[in-house]
C-alpha cells in the first residue's frame, strides 16, 4: 500500500496516554507503509525543556504563555532518525528525562503553548500531503483537533501496570526510577491531560481503540496496517 496523490496521501493519528506503545506503534506503522512520521510529544518536551533551560516557572500559565513564542522547535519526520532541535540544539536525549516528563503536562496546558505547536503540526501534515508523501502523527489530541480529517484514527491504550513498566524501562537510566514512582508519575499526568481546558486528552468518536496491554509490539502494528489497509479501500 502506497500513499498516493496529496488528495488521497495518507493521514494516520496515533492517541493514546503516556506507555501505551504510540510512539514504537507509530514508527513502525509509518517505516512499513513508507509514510513519514511525527512524535508531537517531543514538541511538547521540546517547549518545556526550552521552559527549564530559561528558568520560566511551569506552573505559572502566565509566565509560559508570555515566552511560548520564543523557542524555535524543529522536527525531523524520518521513523527510523526521528529528530528534535530547538534553538538549533539537538535534545532527543534531555527531552526524555524526569524532569522534563513530570513538567510537560503543565506546559502542554497552556493555550498558548497548544496554539503555536498545533499550527506547526498542521503545517507539517501540510507539507507531507502536498508531498504526496503521507505521515503518522502520534499524541493526545491528533485525531480530535490537530487531524480530525485523518485517514485513520487509532487510540491506544494499557493497563496502568503495564504503562508504568514500559516507562520505566524507558528511565532506567534514572536509579531513582521505579515502577510504583512511575506509576504515580503517569496517573499525575493522565489527570492533567484529561481535564486540561484546551485539547485535552481523548478518543475521537471514531478511533479505533487498541488495548496494547497483551500484544506484542508486532501484533500492535499489523492491527494498525490492517486498518489503514481497511481504511484505504472504503
């Protein structure tokens, strides 16, 4: 399956809370079909780290707000080298730490925060249609407001055990990571995502919900190339 013309390229939203397999599902979703490939956590991550690094309080609205136009946030849309720059400076790796990830939601909040990036990420699905090229965004509010027209919605989810287990492998460089901390960590961010007033975290009434608790990686992925497949030929 090949994505076509800009008219018909193809657009496939990933949702999903934080450890519920978006970001593995959606590379790998996009590296099979050829589709370029868009994490806007990181642009979040991004923001907020920028946020950190200039001292801004995050859990001042105001103060983020005043600077959310500052940053300059570059994505690289390649599944198999996904890349973040802001300011120039490469921070795939300081984006991932505790500290930015017990911070995002507060940034993420923020209206005017959700107002740049989401234009960015429409912006980028812009340039991948006109492209011919299609794309697979992965987020919280892909398919209800950044995407609504998608191709294809998908909205993963986990049990919290198993969420909180995938995260923390993915901070085992932290050793004061463990499963309970991250699963505290992860309800703390669900809470702000899903009740946030702007774009908060929730499933398009027509996602397909995919429980990732049980499945291995693989099996996430064909579901979702089942799908678009599906998808592609109505």
């Amino acid at each position: 399956m090949n994505a076509g013309p800009a008219d018909s390229a193809l657009v496939i939203a990933v949702d999903g809370p934080s450890g519920s397999g978006k970001s593995s599902t959606a590379r790998g979703v996009a590296r099979a079909l050829g589709l370029r490939y868009l994490d806007t956590g990181a642009m979040y991550r991004g923001m907020t780290w920028w946020m950190i690094q200039h001292r801004v309080p995050v859990d001042d609205p105001a103060a983020v707000a005043a600077r959310a136009g500052e940053p300059d946030i570059a994505m690289g849309t390649d599944p198999d080298a996904p890349a973040i720059r802001v300011d120039g400076t490469d921070v795939a790796q300081p984006i991932r730490t505790r500290e930015v990830t017990n911070a995002v939601s507060l940034v993420s909040a923020v209206p005017e925060v959700r107002a740049r990036l989401v234009d960015l990420q429409r912006r980028i699905i812009g340039e991948a249609r006109r492209d011919g090229a299609g794309i697979v965004m992965e987020g919280r509010d892909i398919g209800s407001v950044v995407a609504p027209e998608a191709t294809l919605k998908v909205y993963l989810t986990a049990s919290e055990n198993a969420r909180a287990e995938r995260r923390t492998k993915e901070l085992d460089a932290d050793p004061a990571t463990t499963v309970a901390l991250t699963r505290t960590e992860l309800a703390r961010r669900d809470r702000i995502d899903s009740t946030r007033a702007t774009s908060p975290l929730a499933k398009a009434d027509d996602a397909v919900e995919i429980d990732s608790t049980v499945l291995s990686l693989q099996e996430v992925v064909d579901e979702v190339l089942r799908l678009a497949d599906k998808a592609v030929r109505r």
